[in-house]
C-alpha cells in the first residue's frame, strides 16, 4: 500500500484526507494539533514536522489557501530536505499557473515530480467524494496518483503540463461568476415583479436555465459565509485575469462579468433566503 501525506485539513481538505485515508497509509502533518479532530475515525500517522512527513511518503498533496502557503513549506518548513527523488507532490489549492511552474521546477531540480491539481466542488463537494480535479503535469505522474484523486473526486481529468491545471480552475472559476451575475440579476428582477423565489430557483434548476451557482444559493452558499466567498470570489477572478494577460489574452469581458457576479452574490443569497431589501 503505498503511503501518502497530506498537509492542509481544512473545511475542504480534511475530508479528502478521510476519503485517501480510506484506501492508503496515510500520513499528516497539522500546524494546529486541534485539526488532527476533523478527521475523526480514519486511520492515520501524525508526522512531527513537515521535512519528517515528506520522508515518509511516496506521494504528498497539499490542500492551503494559495501559492505562498506552498513556499513557506519550502522557506522554512525544509519540505524539499524529505522529500525522496522519484516521489510525487501535488497542490489541490487554487493559484497562479506561472508560480505553480516555477514550483515544479524548484522540485525537479530534487528528482521530484510536482501536480498542480485544484479542484471544484468546495466542502459539500469534498465530502461527497464527488470533487472534480484538473491536473497539469508529467503524464507518468498523473496516471500514479489518479487512484488516490479518484478516492474524492468523480471526475480527474489531466489538461497537460505543469500549470493547465491551474489554468483550467480560472476558467471554471470564470464561469461560475459570469452564471452568478446572471442569477443575480435574474432574482432582482423576478423579486421586484412578486415571483414566489423559492418556487422559481426550485423550477429553473432543473429546466434550461439551471445553473450549478443558482442551486448553491442559500444551500451552500448561506447568508452568514456569502461576505466571505464575495472576497474570494474576486481574488479569484483578478487571479484568472492575470493568468489570461500572462499568456497574452484579452481577460475583457469575463472579468468584468465575474465582478459584477461576484458583487451581487450577497443580495443574491438574501433574496432567495427571503431577507426583506431593508436588512440587506
């Protein structure tokens, strides 16, 4: 059985740990003991630093925030003095495609294949095993760690090199905010012409219309975290523009649209949890 570590046990991570867990030797590291919680039941070896757990792996992924969690592992955790050549890292966090290739070169300059690997689906997604991940790296590499992406994900798809996972994320990332604005401006209208909303998000998110976001609102996207997501939503889409610029694409129309989406999520959420416009 082949042993695989995993570094970052958040609302997401945690449960894809649970889900790997469930197959392979797994093996964790925590910055906060209290995490080691979340993963209940599951069998599992606590390594007591970073360097330690990466020498005790074959393959390592890495559920943080962004691309500077990862480099801290390098600057001050000592992540490349464990790892052993011909393992495997792979990044689940969403992040710059161009830092992500830098990343992957700083590895296999120690004989270590990097996967930049995000994925879609958040928490809800995570625990129902059914995430969707995009990889770009080494073939090889990709083929040796889809059994373990596939023990959380319903789809794993390998988009090429280093960094088109990355890419791919943005994209969909784009997407997801441009249907957001559509939705957002489909509810103020609806709400001002006296449709019954719940009756009408019910409807349209098994007609035509339908739209993964319009089905998130107020079921995962609740009142209390949509504040939250707004910001990171428009991390997000400033993030997709400057991949796109990067690679010498006009980013245009969609960033401007995955704004607008983004700035509507909040009244959005509160118009189909049925908050009256004078507490909004």
């Amino acid at each position: 059985m082949s042993a695989v570590g995993f570094i970052g046990l958040g609302d997401q991570g945690a449960p894809m740990a649970r889900a790997v867990g469930g197959g392979y030797d797994l093996h964790v590291w925590a910055r906060r003991p209290e995490s080691l919680r979340a993963l209940d039941t599951t069998e599992f070896t606590v390594a007591e630093s970073v360097a330690t757990l990466a020498g005790a792996v074959d393959v390592l992924l890495l559920c943080l925030r962004d691309d500077d969690d990862i480099l801290d592992l390098l600057e001050h955790h000592r992540l490349l003095d464990g790892l052993r050549p011909g393992s495997v890292v792979a990044n689940h966090g969403t992040g710059d495609p161009g830092v992500n290739e830098m990343i992957a070169r700083r590895f296999a300059a120690h004989g270590v294949a990097y996967l930049d690997a995000p994925v879609s689906g958040g928490g809800p997604g995570a625990r129902a095993r059914t995430l969707t991940t995009f990889v770009g790296g080494d073939r090889a590499a990709y083929e040796r760690c889809e059994p373990i992406f596939a023990t959380f994900s319903r789809t794993v798809v390998h988009m090429g090199a280093v960094g088109t996972g990355q890419l791919t994320k943005l994209l969909n990332n784009s997407m997801t905010m441009s249907n957001l604005k559509n939705a957002a401006d489909m509810l103020r209208v609806a709400e001002q012409l006296g449709v019954d909303i719940s009756a009408l998000v019910q409807a349209i998110s098994v007609s035509s219309g339908a739209s993964f976001v319009l089905g998130a609102l107020n079921t995962e996207i609740t009142p209390d975290v949509a504040p939250h997501l707004q910001s990171l939503m428009r991390k997000d889409i400033e993030h997709f523009a400057d991949a796109v610029r990067a690679r010498g694409a006009d980013p245009g129309e969609l960033r401007e649209r995955g704004l607008a989406g983004a700035d509507g999520l909040v009244e959005a959420v509160a118009i189909v949890a049925g908050r009256p416009a004078a507490a909004r």
